[in-house]
C-alpha cells in the first residue's frame, strides 16, 4: 500500500499514487447540488465501488455527522479505503464486499497498474483502459483533463507502448457478492439519502439486488454507467418511472471514447 497527499494536504493511502490525480479532478471538482442532489449534513451514504474512499472523503468533507458505509471487493483497494475511512473523523464504515443481483461469488479483471478500471465485465474494462489509453496519448482531451496528464506525467509515457500493455494488463481476483438489500437489513437502515454506484458496467446488477420494497427507501442516486449512451438513456427512464427526477452527465473518460455517463437522480 502506497500513500500520496491530495491538494488540500491531506494524506491518504492508496493502490496507485499516480492514479489519485485523475479522480481527485474528476471527483472533488463535482457540485452534485448543480445536478439537483442535496447532502444532509447528518445523512446516510452507501458507497458502492468505492475504490480507494475518494467518494467517501468528498461526502465527509460536506457531510461531517454522516453515515457513510462504502463497499469495494478488490483486496489492495479494500486495504487502502479501510485506512482512509479509519482516518476520518466520525470513522466510516468499510465492507469488502461487490454488490450485485444475488449473493454468490464473481470473477473479476483487476488492473494492478490502474486499480480503478477494475470490473467483472471484461468488455467494458478493455473499453476503459482503451479510453484512458487514448486519452494519455493527447485524444481530445479538455485543458483540464491534459493539465492533469501532465503533472502525474502520463502524457510523457503515452507512446511506451511496453509500459502500456503492462499498465493495462489485469489479474483475474474471485471476490464474494452481496445484495443492496441484504446490507441494508444487515445494517437496519429504514433510509439512505445518497445510493452512489461505480461498478464499471455492474451498475444495473447492482440495482437488481435491491427489492422493491427497499426503493422507496432510496432517497437520491449518483451512478456512473460504463455501458453506453443507449442504457444510459434506458436506466435513466426506469428511474423516472419509480418517481426520480433525472439529469445525465458525461465523465471525463468519454473524451477518450470510452461511453461513460453519470445519472444523478432525486426523488
């Protein structure tokens, strides 16, 4: 386990510190309020893919009396988001655990080198790490996107193509799978103001775990969607038709080419 200091001069741990950057950027940046989401200060959060913590540091830092419980399956992930959420003041609540439409047990891809990209669905990995990879190599990427290649020094190794295959070279890790609802019971929770999903390309199993008499108990929604703009659209309306109002956005990988989309849903 690696650690790295944010911009604020925090110090975290983490898998990858050159990885930190690009979801500092993408995730401190983020006003959800401009996308119709509010923070109660004392809320309740699940964090579903939670990687390092990121997510979960950005909700503490709005939400200092919130419960946030996040959940990653990756072991090195998992090692680092547990000393991260330890660290914060209230603690949150780290589960190693994937979520998905039942309990069991899944195959993973982990990539070591970009522990983010990490998925069960092989087909939308190899579109992220394509994506990231067109994007190191300058494929319209946004000033602020380049500003951040740049300083962790992506764009000097972008034509590397040895140290490309390795970076984006995955592990497969066999990780135990839960249910939304299962966790919820097993937690007693009659409510949660914030269901956020990273799953790339788990995000509509994710939701099928969860019951139809625990949806009303979903206050608001945060999910990024790695399966292209046709679902996106189609999980958008299905959100709609339980009561939420909803907005998309496009995550900075889409600049690469890969379909990447986030809907923030309210109800």
């Amino acid at each position: 386990m690696q650690s790295t200091v944010l911009p604020d001069g925090r110090k975290i741990c983490c898998v990858n510190g050159y990885e930190v950057d690009f979801s500092v950027h993408e995730i401190f940046a983020e006003d959800l309020t401009a996308h119709g989401l509010d923070l109660p200060a004392d809320g309740i959060f699940l964090d579903v893919g939670a990687n390092i913590g990121l997510f979960s540091l950005y909700l503490r830092d709005h939400c200092p009396q919130g419960r946030i419980i996040a959940f990653e399956p990756m072991p090195a992930c998992f090692a680092a988001l547990e000393a991260n959420l330890a660290a914060m003041s209230p603690p949150g609540q780290a589960v190693q655990l994937a979520l998905g439409a039942a309990p069991g047990w899944a195959d993973f891809d982990y990539f070591p080198g970009v522990s983010a990209l990490s998925t069960q669905n092989h087909e939308v990995g190899a579109k992220l790490s394509a994506g990231l990879r067109a994007l190191m190599g300058g494929a319209q990427a946004s000033d602020g996107v380049r500003e951040v290649l740049d300083r962790t020094g992506a764009t000097e190794v972008a034509g590397d193509t040895a140290f490309l295959d390795t970076l984006f070279r995955p592990e497969t890790v066999r990780a135990r799978v839960g249910t939304l609802s299962e966790e919820m019971a097993a937690r007693g929770l009659d409510h949660v103001d914030l269901l956020k999903i990273d799953t790339e390309g788990a995000e509509r199993e994710v939701l099928a775990g969860l019951a139809e008499g625990d949806w009303p108990k979903i206050r608001q929604l945060m999910v990024e969607v790695h399966l292209g703009e046709a679902v996106t659209g189609a999980m958008a309306a299905e959100l709609r038709g339980r009561g939420y109002g909803t907005s998309i956005g496009r995550h900075p990988l889409s600049q690469g080419g890969a379909e990447v989309f986030h809907i923030y849903a309210a109800r």
